[in-house]
C-alpha cells in the first residue's frame, strides 16, 4: 500500500525566498506523482504531474523532481511571492487502476 | 476560476433530510471524481465513474449515493446524513480514468449536517 508523507506540516518564509517542499512515498513503483495547490475553502489546483518515466517538471517558477529509487519527490518554488502561501499537497498513484494516495500537505506562508 | 463547476456552494441540512449536490465541466473528460475533505486532512475518495459507468466505490455508505447522468455531470444524491458527514465536498475529472492526466477540481460544496 502506497504512503505518502510530507515534512514540515507548516513553513513561514520572507518574501523572495526560494524554497523547496518535500513528499516521500513508500512504494518505488509509482505511476505518477501530482502537487497540488489548495487555497483555503477552495478545491484543489493541479501544478505538476510527473509521469515515472520523467524525472522533473517545469511549469513558470515551479519545478517538481522525482526519485524513484530514493521515493522522493520535491517541489521547488523560485522567488517566492506572497500569493503563494496556500496548502500543497502531493499525490501519488501506484497503477492505472489505483487510487490516488495524498499526503497530508505542507502549509506554506509567505511574508511580505 | 475552476473549469469544474460545482452547486450549491455551501448547504446545511437536517439528518431526515434528501438533498443532492451537483457538479459540471465541459472539458470532455470522461472520468469524474467525488472526494471528501476533513478540515486540515487531505481528500479521501469516495467514488469514480469513468465512461459514465460507476468504477470505483470505496466502501462508502449507502446514504451517499452517486449518480453520472452524462459525461458532462456528476450528482451525488444525500439521505439520511449523520453530523459526522460535514465536510468540504469535492468533485474532480481527469481526460482519461487511469490517472495519466491531472485532476481539475472543483471549489466544492461545504456541507453541514445538523
């Protein structure tokens, strides 16, 4: 059974920081691996999905890795901008068929 | 703004009462999602459809009852609700139903059982 886990449950940062955020998982044979961002009272927004064949994602100041051997995932925001601060969550998913597994989400604030 | 469109955004309602929350998106995908949310926990899935046939019930309780209309609409049909039922509900379709595409989520409905 997949475990997804993801360490600090909660992070304060300056403005302009680049920062990185990270999700371990228990089973090496994952499919994919998505982050999510989740602002409160709000449903979920889908930043980066990494297939296992790929080993990194880019999207605008966002980078999200993946190491398989090491059951590692990281997401890297550049120059971090108080709009930023929000929930992010990633997930993970062992087989076509299987569910998505979520971590609990790190929260992330930014301060101006 | 969220391609998902889900309604009502907020409900309260009574533990004899039947209610139904809806969810919409016209992004031709074909697999659509019904997850709960616990303040401060991650998702937890409830039910899949893909191709407009229910594939995947995890087990919930039959006071929740899903319904796939189209393959532009979700319900999820609510009797006989507990209070421990209050949660954000959210609903999510991908392209495809194998999870090799992202998931685009709704705002959800908040629902509150008194």
């Amino acid at each position: 059974k997949q475990e997804v886990t993801q360490i600090p449950a909660a992070l304060s940062v300056p403005e302009g920081e680049n920062l990185v955020l990270n999700c371990s998982f228990t089973d090496s044979a994952i499919y994919n691996l998505q982050w999510f961002r989740q602002d409160p009272g709000k449903g979920l927004t889908s930043l980066l999905l990494i297939q296992s064949s790929q080993r990194e994602q880019t999207s605008g100041r966002l980078n999200a890795s993946l190491d398989k051997s090491s059951g590692r995932s990281t997401l890297y925001i550049a120059a971090s901008q108080p709009g930023d601060s929000a929930t992010y969550l990633c997930a993970g998913i062992t087989g076509a068929n299987s569910k998505l597994t979520f971590g609990k989400g790190i929260t992330l604030s930014v301060r101006p | 703004d969220t391609e998902v469109t889900q309604t009502p955004k907020h409900l309260v309602m009574g533990m004899t009462n039947k209610k139904s929350l809806k969810c919409e998106q016209h992004m031709g995908h074909r697999a659509m999602y019904w997850y709960k949310q616990k303040a401060k926990k991650p998702p937890e899935l409830m039910f899949v459809y893909s191709y407009e046939k229910l594939s995947i019930n995890e087990s919930v309780p039959s006071r929740f009852s899903p319904e796939c209309p189209n393959s532009s609409l979700l319900n999820l049909h609510l009797h006989a609700l507990q209070p421990e039922d209050s949660a954000l509900y959210l609903c999510a379709s991908s392209y495809g139903g194998d999870y090799n595409s992202p998931l685009h989520f709704g705002n959800g409905t908040r629902l509150t059982v008194t």
